[in-house]
C-alpha cells in the first residue's frame, strides 16, 4: 500500500525557514519522481517543485532561490527545504507521485505552512 506521509508545517514569520518532509513507503521510491505541491485557500493546487529518480530537478518560478527541493532515497524521504518565506508561501503542502507506467497517482494528507507575523 503506498504511503506518503507529510511534516513539519507551521506557522513561521516573514522570512523564516521551514523543512517540509514527505516519508513514503510501498513502493520502490527510488525510482520514481517525486514532487511538492500546494494550495492556497480558494486557488488551484499548483507544482512547487519535482525531483527525478536521477535527482533531475524543476521549480516554479515563484520560489527559484528560496526553495530547495531534496530526496534521501535510503530514507524513502523527499524534502523541502524552504527560506526567505513570504506570507503568499501560506498553503497546504502535499506530497505526490505518479506511477508512470500504470498512470496511479499517490498524494499524501498534506501538511499547512502558514507565514504571518
């Protein structure tokens, strides 16, 4: 059964740092590319960052610099290591893969990461 098990949101102050972790299990991890998404309350779930089994990676534009995106892959974890954090960074952040070979799509429960002072 797969699993992906999100972490360490919280509430953070304008230009604070958080690091989001996604465990996974259930499947062969390191084969797989991984991705952060989020949502920001009444907007459309948006690609933060992805991560390829190569460690190939792609950001959204919004958070090039700030963003660092990271994979473990004898921990079956990928992270997210975010800084300079902006009150528009305010968002449930979510795990997610994609079997490519069967089209499944796996998203974990996700994890809010509010920035306020």
């Amino acid at each position: 059964q797969v699993q992906l098990v999100e972490s360490g949101g919280d509430l953070v102050q304008p230009g604070g740092s958080l690091r989001l972790s996604c465990a996974a299990s259930g499947f062969l991890f390191r084969i797989y590319p991984m991705d952060w998404y989020r949502q920001a309350q009444g907007k459309q779930r948006e690609l933060v960052a992805t991560i390829t089994s190569s460690s190939s990676i792609k950001y959204v534009a919004s958070v090039k610099g700030r963003f660092t995106i990271s994979r473990d892959n004898a921990k079956n974890t990928v992270y997210l290591q975010m800084n300079s954090l902006k009150p528009e960074d305010t968002a449930v952040y979510y795990c997610h893969t994609k079997f490519t070979t069967s089209g499944a799509d796996y998203w974990g429960q996700g994890t809010q990461v509010t920035v306020s002072s």
